[in-house]
C-alpha cells in the first residue's frame, strides 16, 4: 500500500514536493519523489490535510487525485507509473534482500530511466559534467574540489536558462561547443550576476538556485579550466570523440605581488590587548598559529591534537590528498606552542574551539588587524578591474595572508624555494609558489652587493 504525503517547504518556484510511503509486510519506507506540484491543502473530507499523508486506496482509484491539482496532470500521471515500478521492484525481489533506503534508491533509479535523452549522438554538457563528478569523486576529495565543480556546473545550467529565453528548446550539448560557444560562455559567465538581476528565471529551478555576485576574469577562467578536464575525460573514457577545447584559447589569470606581514606587524597582533573582544581574542590566536604554521584555512578548521606529534604539526593538505598526498611536517615555534598550550584543556579531539564560519573568519582578521594598527598602504590589484590599487592593509586580510605571510618570511630569509615547499606543501617547481615570491629591496640590494 502507498501513502502520498504533501511537503510544507515550497522551493524557490512556489512549489513543494511529494514523498511517497510504501508498506508491505516488513518493508516500511518513505522517501522523496522529485516531484513538485503547486501548494494545496485538502478538504478533510477528501483525506486530510497537507502533510498528513492520503492514502491511495482513498482516491478513488486514482492515486493521489486528493492533492495533485486538475492542472497537474503529468505529475499524476509520472506517479502512478512510479507505484507501478516500485511494486514490480519489490515483487521481483520477492521481499527480500531490502535494506533501510531501498525505496529511495528505487526512485532514483525510475527517475534515471526516465530521464528525457537527446537522440543518439548528443550528449547534454551538464548530464556530462554530473557524470564526470559521480565518477571521480571519492572521500579524499576536497571541499573546494567539490564546491569549484558545482559552481561551474551552476554557471553552465544558468547559460543554458539563459539561451532558452530566445529559443525555448535550445540545449547546450558538446557537439554545440566551439570557440564562438565557449567564449559566449565565459562572457555569460563573466556577467552573470547582470543577467540574474534582470531575468530572476535564471536562478528559478532545480540546479540553478543560489546567489550571485561579480566575478573576477580570474574566476572565471578557472570555471572554464573545470569544464576543459571535464572534456578530457570524457575523451579518455570514450564518451566524446572530439574536445571542443582544442582550439579553445582561454585567459591568463593575473596576480598582483603577494602582500603579507612582516615579523614586526605579527608581532603587533599577538601584543594587541583583545580583552574586550573574546571572540576576537580566539580568532587572533587561530590567525597568528596559521602564521606560523602556514597551513590553508580548511586545514586549519580540521586540525586534531593527533596532528600534534613531538612538536611537530603534521597533515596531509586537504586540497591535495585526493591527486598527491603529500605528508606535511612543520615544527611548532615558540609562539605557535604558546597559542596552543592555551587550548590544551580543550575537550575533545579538536585543537581549536570552532569559529562560526569561514566568511566570519575573514572578516574577523580584518577588524583584529585594524584593532592592532597594521595599515600601512600596500598597491594591490583589484580582481575585477584588474587595476593597481592603494590600500589599507588591514582592508586586504584574509586567511590566506596567514600562509603568505608564513611563506614569505621564511623564503625572505632563506630563499630557498625546495626547503620552503617542504613545510608549505607546494610541488616542486610549482607556478603558484612563483606568486609567494617577492625579490624585496633587502633581496635587489643583496643581489648588487654580492658582484662588488
């Protein structure tokens, strides 16, 4: 027997969703369907009110008929042919070898077979791009991996939203995909919180949901490098047999010199009295360990007193474990093992107490750096203009100036870039470690010197 029950959450279309339950014998399940209908609340005559569950053997022979709308037809009619594929799936298995989540992983399989397909020789750009992250995804995946591929797949279905406001059914396959394709792609992309604002259908769907703000062209060309290793490995795996980015030219990402804190301003924030500021006190002392250490925030957020071995910080970098992991050990100095003892009776596993979040983070370091007088001007490159702009520096902190500043004292002193890879994590010869590099008028006046 099945029971429809109606969801009190609507998504951002005004609808809300059907789940369905399933009883027979032992096998008590529910799960959601996938399908959305206008809000309705029942008659109690005719079943009960929204949420409450209508029996379908109440509908008059037909199931759901109490809260599927007249207007919704197709949405009656792809119910009853779900029921129907989960009885025959049940009846097969003859009621055994059912675990908890068989009837959701039913559903899914009956929304997969129907699925609407192209004909035979298209393949549709985001179908490609959810197959690529559902096979190449695996638990030492990072998060910023995960996130940057969403995002890109967001970008994609947008454009496809985008193009079907002048032709309704266009569809954005890989054999559409060339130089004029792409490049109206990364335009779209590169103005895409322009035409959210102005067609508010864009964000309006499944898969296309969620806030947009100005892109950097260095974003976006990183979005477009996503998409090329999505058509490499459709190529390698024979799903296509041509790569629409083999003529493709993409951006040059642009970097301003590295900004980061000397020793002295460090040396400022730790002295600064935060006493007033608790929460900002906790934040200072993760920002100053990170300093020292030189790890990235989302190692920082994951370290245990386990990464804690003989006065040693020792990690695998959450951003490379998934293609090279490599073991990072940095040896704790005196100022990092003092931030630390003053955590040390911190229950549980944790190093640290939790920070809200990221974003809080970072804006927290901001107002600690204002709080300790660190505003010395600084010229820095602004991502959407790509100009020089003069700048407060405690406007351009950030988590990331904790590992710079790390990076670039220690390479200020010892201009070694192998030793200091060893305790950043960066490859050797890696062109993101060229970025940390500033050759300082101490480094040109050593440099001149050494030629007397």
């Amino acid at each position: 027997m099945f029971r429809i029950y109606v969801g009190k959450r609507r998504n951002c279309r005004g609808l809300v969703e059907l789940s369905l339950r399933f009883r027979c014998g032992r096998v008590d399940q529910r799960a959601s369907t996938n399908l959305w209908i206008p809000p309705v609340v029942p008659d109690k005559a005719a079943g009960g009110y929204r949420g409450k569950g209508v029996a379908v053997s109440a509908c008059n022979g037909v199931p759901g008929c109490d809260v599927i709308p007249a207007d919704a037809s197709a949405e009656r009619a792809r119910l009853m042919r779900m029921m129907v594929y989960v009885e025959e799936a049940y009846f097969a298995l003859r009621g055994k070898g059912i675990d908890r989540g068989w009837l959701a992983d039913t559903i899914d399989r009956f929304n997969e077979a129907e699925r609407p397909r192209l004909s035979a020789g298209r393949t549709v750009v985001t179908d490609l791009i959810d197959d690529f992250m559902e096979a190449t995804w695996s638990p030492d995946c990072s998060e910023s991996r995960t996130v940057g591929y969403a995002l890109m797949r967001r970008s994609v279905a947008r454009f496809e939203e985008f193009r079907r406001l002048r032709v309704a059914r266009y569809s954005l396959t890989v054999e559409r995909l060339d130089d004029v394709s792409l490049r109206a792609l990364e335009n779209f992309m590169l103005r895409e919180d322009v035409w959210v604002r102005r067609y508010p259908r864009l964000v309006s769907g499944a898969g296309l949901e969620g806030l947009t703000r100005a892109r950097s062209r260095n974003t976006v060309n990183d979005r477009m490098k996503l998409l090329k290793a999505v058509m490499n490995w459709a190529v390698k795996t024979g799903r296509i047999t041509g790569n629409p980015f083999d003529t493709y030219v993409s951006g040059r990402n642009v970097y301003g010199t590295p900004v980061y804190l000397t020793l002295e301003e460090r040396r400022r924030i730790e002295a600064c009295d935060l006493s007033a500021h608790p929460k900002l006190a906790l934040q200072r002392d993760l920002f100053v360990f990170q300093c020292c250490v030189g790890c990235r925030v989302s190692d920082l957020m994951s370290l245990s007193k386990s990464n804690i071995v003989d006065g040693e910080l020792i990690y695998v970098a959450r951003k490379t474990r998934g293609e090279s992991p490599q073991t990072i050990r940095v040896p704790l100095n005196r100022t990092a093992s003092e931030v630390l003892r003053r955590y040390a009776g911190l229950a549980g596993d944790r190093l640290f107490p939790a920070v809200c979040s990221r974003v809080c983070y970072n804006a927290a370091i901001k107002e600690i750096l204002k709080l300790a007088g660190i505003d010395r001007k600084v010229l820095v490159i602004n991502p959407l203009t790509r100009e020089a702009e003069c700048r407060r520096l405690y406007e351009t902190g950030s988590s990331h100036m904790a590992r710079r500043t790390f990076i670039g004292n220690i390479y200020k002193k010892f201009k070694d870039q192998r030793l200091v890879s060893e305790l950043s994590g960066h490859a050797a010869g890696s062109n993101a470690f060229a970025r940390y590099r500033e050759i300082d008028s101490d480094m040109r006046r050593e440099m001149v010197e050494s030629i007397e």
